[in-house]
C-alpha cells in the first residue's frame, strides 16, 4: 500500500481506472449512489434499477446508510461500507450492465466481480480503518432518493455528492488482479521457510475439529 494519496475527480474515466495499481491510496469527489442487496438482486433478476445516467454517476457505494430527516432535507448520520463479497453472486452482471467504473465497500470481492471489472475498465476500492462517523462530513450534499417508500432508508438508493471522500485503497485493479489474492499467495510462498524457522515439520498436519 502506498503512503501518497491521489484524488479522482467522478465519473471515473476507463484510462484512469486502468492506470490505478493494486495498493494505490485514493480519495474521491463527486456524485456516488449506495446499494445493498436488494439493489443487486432487483438489477439482475427483475432488470429494475433507478433512474439515474450510470455514464455520469458511476461510483457504487456499498452501504445502508443511517440517515435523518430535517426540515432543510435528508442528512448523513452514518456512512459505515458494508463488506462487499456478499454481494459476489450479482457483482458482475451489475458492473456490466451498468458499466459501472468505481466500487467502494469493506473487504473485497471475488473472480467474477474481477472478470466484469476488467472487461469494462473498473475498480474496487476498500476502506482503510475509516469509521461511517468520519466519512459522514465528506458527503457534502444528499442529491437524491430513490425507492425510498418501497423499500425503506437502508436499502433505497441515495445519490451523494461527495469531496475527498475517504481515503480508501485499490484492493481490484481493472486488469482483474485482487490486493488480497496477491497478499495471500505471498504467504503461502513463505510458509516453507516460517516452518523451517519455527521447526515445524514439512508433513505437520492440523488438528481437524468437526463443528
């Protein structure tokens, strides 16, 4: 992970996503909108989404937001990303169909999310230890609402205008490469060479516990 933060200016555009490398700290500004699960499932499997210009508004917040109603409008209390793999089973058919360049959320998500994001130019971006509380003055605007009556405030779709949203860090590129993946086979590389260290024999085997 790098130490130097970069701003992007929304929509993303494909060069600037495909220039983006694993690790890379970025903040963003411009219009975002949120979803959970019911944006996902209602996208793929009852081609149902809001009415919103995805070629301008192309950043997918995954969130429920805690929000508020006052007299001057709807404000932000808590804008805690909510972890993105459970929604790998709709990841890449909403990339696709919507063309979507830039997802935010908590962990990461999986192949086929990956594939989608490298076919068509995008990123996933995953917070860095940002609670909802310190994010929430980053929203500068609640632009719009949709679907709000229908399925409640956690769930609805918000348009946010955003500046120096984050920072949050590239964990999938658009070359279809994951942060964590990468990581992860570096462990494994080392393993030999922590077990010798650590004189654990090369055929140690773990005790199986049955749930």
């Amino acid at each position: 992970m790098t130490d130097t933060i970069r701003h992007i200016q929304l929509p993303m555009a494909e060069p600037v996503a495909r220039e983006l490398e694993l690790g890379e700290v970025v903040t963003v500004g411009g219009l975002v909108f949120t979803g959970r699960s019911r944006f996902h499932i209602r996208a793929v499997e009852e081609d149902l989404v809001p009415p919103l210009d995805f070629d301008q508004i192309n950043c997918f917040f995954h969130v429920g937001p805690v929000m508020r109603e006052t007299e001057a409008g709807w404000e932000v209390v808590s804008i805690e990303p909510t972890s993105s793999i459970r929604f790998e089973r709709y990841g890449g058919p909403v990339v696709r169909k919507l063309g979507l360049r830039t997802l935010i959320g908590k962990t990461t998500m999986g192949p086929d999310t990956a594939r989608a994001l490298r076919d068509v130019g995008g990123v996933h971006l995953t917070k860095i230890g940002v609670c909802g509380n310190l994010l929430r003055p980053q929203v500068r605007r609640v632009r719009e609402v949709h679907f709000l009556e229908e399925l409640g405030k956690t769930e609805a779709t918000w348009v946010f205008e955003v500046e120096q949203f984050g920072p949050f860090f590239v964990d999938m590129d658009a070359s279809g490469r994951n942060y964590f993946e990468d990581l992860d086979g570096c462990g494994r590389e080392k393993l030999a060479d922590a077990y010798e260290q650590l004189g654990i024999p090369v055929d140690f085997t773990y005790t199986e516990v049955n749930p």
